[in-house]
C-alpha cells in the first residue's frame, strides 16, 4: 500500500503549491477581463453578456452557468460584482486585482483546512 494514500496530508500548505481551485479561479477571472475588454461585436463579449431572448429549461434545478461561477469567483475574491467589468478594463489593476484575490483565496483556504 501506497503510504500517500493511508495519510491524508494537505501538500499545498507545506510546500507552497497553489491549490488547483485557486488556479482556476485566477485562470476564469483573467478570460473574463480579457472577454469584457474586447469589442461589442465579437462573439465571445456577445455570449457572456446576452440572454436569451426566449426559450425554456428543463424542470428540477437549475444548470450551473458560466456567469454563476464566475460570480462565485468574484464573490471568493472579494471582487464587487457589478463593478468587476469597470476595475477590467485597465489590464494591469485587473491583473493585479484577480492575483490578490486568487492569494487571499488561498490563504483562506488554507486556514479552513
């Protein structure tokens, strides 16, 4: 038997690695600033900021959307959600904003832990 697996030990405070939620929280924001600060016409600015103008969905609950999460990552990074597009267009606050926010997540998940 695997000794790493009859320990259950937590190698991303001990080690300094970056948990994968934390990598993926950075990665969402940063594709997020990136589509907010392209241009009105291109599909992707489109397909993040629209609705549907008519349709239905499936009973029970709700699909998790990409805008769902990307509010949870938001909210994680203490991020204001509906100022978040105004703080992304300029690319260096955004970056620096969304590397704080991914390291105050990680340190909050470290002290859960």
């Amino acid at each position: 038997m695997c000794l790493l697996l009859a320990v259950p030990v937590s190698l991303t405070g001990t080690t300094g690695v970056t948990s994968i939620e934390a990598v993926l929280m950075r990665t969402q924001l940063r594709w997020a600033g990136h589509v907010s600060r392209m241009e009105d016409y291109c599909l992707p600015k489109t397909v993040l900021y629209g609705e549907l103008a008519a349709g239905c969905h499936k009973r029970g609950t709700l699909k998790k959307r990409y805008k769902d999460s990307l509010k949870q990552h938001l909210s994680l990074g203490h991020i204001d959600c509906h100022q978040w597009s105004t703080l992304a267009s300029n690319r260096d606050s955004w970056r620096h904003s969304i590397y704080n926010a991914a390291a105050s997540f990680e340190n909050s998940h470290r002290v859960s832990l």
